[in-house]
C-alpha cells in the first residue's frame, strides 16, 4: 500500500495539485502508511525561514492545531484538579479584574464558552495576520492580552454561536499556567510530550515572553501524527492514560456548528467525510491533523499556503485523492 500510495501523490506533486506541500505522516493502526517531505519556503509567524528541505526531524509550525494541543493539555490539568471544569464561571479564575466580574452578562461566561470559541464577545480573525485590525493581532499588541480578550464589546449571548477566536485559546492558556504553575511548554513536556516519546519540539512566545496557546507550536510531522494517535486510543499510551477517557470523549463531542458547516467540540473540528467521522485539527497554511476513528487512521500534513484563501485544498486533496481510496 505504501508503493501505491506514493505513486499517487508523486502524479499529484506532478500535476501541480498539492501546491504547497511540505509533508505528509499517515499512520493506521500503527503502521507508517505513507511519510514524505518536500522542498519550500517556510515561516516561523510572519518570518520567512527561506527555503526549507523538510526531513522526518524538521520542525515546522503547525498554527492553529495548537488549539487542539492545547485543549489536550486543558483535559490532563482537569484530570489532576489544576484548572476549573467547563461549567465554572471563566472570570472566577482572572481575580484580578474584578471590574469585569461584576458586569453581569460577563459574569455569565464559562469556562466552556472559551472551550467552544463562543464567548458572544466582537472578535474578527478574517483579517490579514499582518494588521492590527485583526484581533489576535491586536491582542498581542495589547498591554494585557486578557484585559484585551475580556472586555471586547458583548454582541451577543454566549454560548449562542460559535465565532473563530485565539484569544478564547489564549485564556485556556492562561488557567493552565496557573493551575499548573508551570508554563505550557513546561507542562506540555512533563505530561504529553515526554510520555509520547516526542523529544524535540518548539513553543513560539510573543513580546512577553508567553507561549501563545493558539498558534505557537512547532512539531515534526510524525510527531503531530501521534498526537492523532493519542486520540484514537482514547488517551492512553504504551499502557499510561496520558489523558483521561471521560475528557477526550467531552473533547470531541459536537457543541456547536461552524460558519463553514462543521461541528465544534473543545478546539477540534468534528465533521463527516465519505460517510465517516472526521476529527481534525486545523493551522493557516494547510498545517492538518486528521483523525478518522473508524478507518483507526491519522494523517498529519503540513504546508506552506499561509493566507491563501484556496489554502485548504491541499491537505484536503492528499487525503480524499490520495489516502482514503486506498483504505479498504
């Protein structure tokens, strides 16, 4: 399967229908199925790195799957009693602006509503990454980035609707820290990245020095695959329950709908592809984790087509073209 495998992703890169494509795990059951790195420019955020030749070491970013890393690490600090559960008032664990506690519709928000992207709050990520008019950029420009994220104006009622935000992941951020008292590449590496054996890894900061819990990780692509892995064995791991089962299944259980039709769990995308589950993470420029349960399949692919509206055309075309109809 590996031979015809590659051979259709070589006619693909041939024909010029993977634009973009840096590398490809696809793991089934354990087994590597397919591994492959190319050749093209990468970013580090905004910063051209050159030319990159990717190998099964090269670290490359993965954007906003980081969201989901995070929610992974939200479960393991809820499992051991370090941050609040999903139904605690989210200002509860931010003491420090009691102002805004005291705002009754802001004292609403929970700990759920920043888990499902749904604080009701104004938030607009469909702008350029390079103007301040977007707001995870703004946040980073901002004095305090939970002042920031906290007080935006209240549009609607939370919980109402879903709408794309870094900053809800930010906040998650935040309460893992100081549950843990550690910082996320700290905690990530004594609770999820050690126990998976994943040995290299980079958490990007912004100007003061925080992990950004949206979009800082980097991570081989094998390594990213067995993140997926993680969650098709429910959390456990080489006989350790790295995460705890009750979490993953509260994780991937669809809250809400998104604006392009997917379903929403806790900062993974739940949809349906060729009649099967679909669980994915997802970063600007094609950066890709899918899980599909019932094929006990992952994919992790990463790319380099940030800002590109057509971005996903690629990850989506390696898996519907390439992988799925080779799966029995």
């Amino acid at each position: 399967m590996t031979t015809q495998l590659r051979a259709r992703l070589n006619d693909m890169l041939q024909a010029g229908q993977v634009g973009g494509l840096h590398a490809v795990a696809a793991v089934r059951g354990g087994q590597t199925l397919l591994e492959y790195y190319g050749t093209g420019e990468d970013f580090a955020w905004g910063d051209s790195l050159g030319v990159v030749e990717f190998g099964p070491e090269t670290l490359h970013d993965i954007r906003s799957v980081t969201k989901s890393v995070t929610a992974l690490l939200y479960g393991i600090a809820h499992g051991e009693g370090l941050v609040p559960p999903p139904a605690e008032p989210l200002l509860r664990g931010f003491p420090q602006y009691p102002d805004l506690a005291a705002d009754p519709q802001r004292a609403r928000l929970t700990v759920e509503h920043a888990l499902t992207m749904s604080l009701g709050v104004e938030w607009r990520e469909d702008l350029p990454y390079n103007s301040a008019a977007n707001a995870e950029i703004a946040m980073e420009l901002a004095p305090d980035r939970y002042r920031y994220i906290l007080e935006r104006p209240i549009i609607e009622a939370a919980g109402a609707r879903w709408t794309y935000c870094g900053g809800a992941t930010a906040l998650l951020g935040r309460l893992i820290a100081d549950g843990t008292g550690r910082s996320l590449p700290q905690y990530g590496q004594a609770v999820l990245f050690a126990p998976l054996g994943i040995d290299s890894f980079k958490w990007m900061t912004g100007a003061d020095g925080v992990a950004s819990a949206a979009s800082g990780l980097r991570l081989a692509p094998r390594d990213l695959a067995r993140l997926g892995e993680l969650l098709l064995a429910e959390g456990a791991w080489d006989g350790q329950q790295i995460v705890p089962e009750d979490w993953i299944r509260a994780m991937l259980q669809p809250r809400l709908q998104t604006s392009w039709g997917a379903q929403y769990g806790y900062q993974w995308y739940i949809e349906s592809i060729e009649g099967r589950r679909l669980v994915a993470g997802m970063g600007n420029g094609g950066q890709r984790l899918f899980v599909l349960p019932d094929l006990d399949l992952t994919v992790a692919i990463t790319a380099g087509n940030y800002d590109d509206p057509d971005q996903w055309r690629t990850p989506l075309g390696v898996l519907e073209r390439i992988i799925l109809p080779a799966m029995a």
